[in-house]
C-alpha cells in the first residue's frame, strides 16, 4: 500500500484538490470558489517571494 501512495503521489493530491475544489462550486458557488482559488494564488505569490528574498530568515 506504501508503495502506491508513493509511486501515485502526485495523482492522489490532484484528485484530493479535485474534489475539495469540486465541492466548494456546489457549495458555494463558481464565483466566490474563483474568488478564494485567486485569493490562495496571490497567498502562495507572496509566500514564495518572501521565501526566495529571505526576508524573514535571520
């Protein structure tokens, strides 16, 4: 079974945000999951550039 989730590892998380994403259009609507989706992009922008800056490391 350990083999599996490694060898698929990649497929299993997209599958995962798959339904998450899924869900969240039935839920709550196309839009405001686009306007989240959009608001976790820029989150993950920023992060990133903070991280490649090292404006946080001492």
């Amino acid at each position: 079974m350990r083999n599996v989730i490694e060898d698929y590892k990649l497929p299993i998380i997209g599958g995962i945000i798959g339904l998450l994403i899924g869900v969240s259009i039935v839920s709550f609507g196309f839009f405001k999951t686009l306007f989240v989706l959009i608001l976790v992009g820029i989150g993950l922008g920023i992060g990133y550039y903070i991280q490649q800056v090292r404006m946080f490391n001492r």
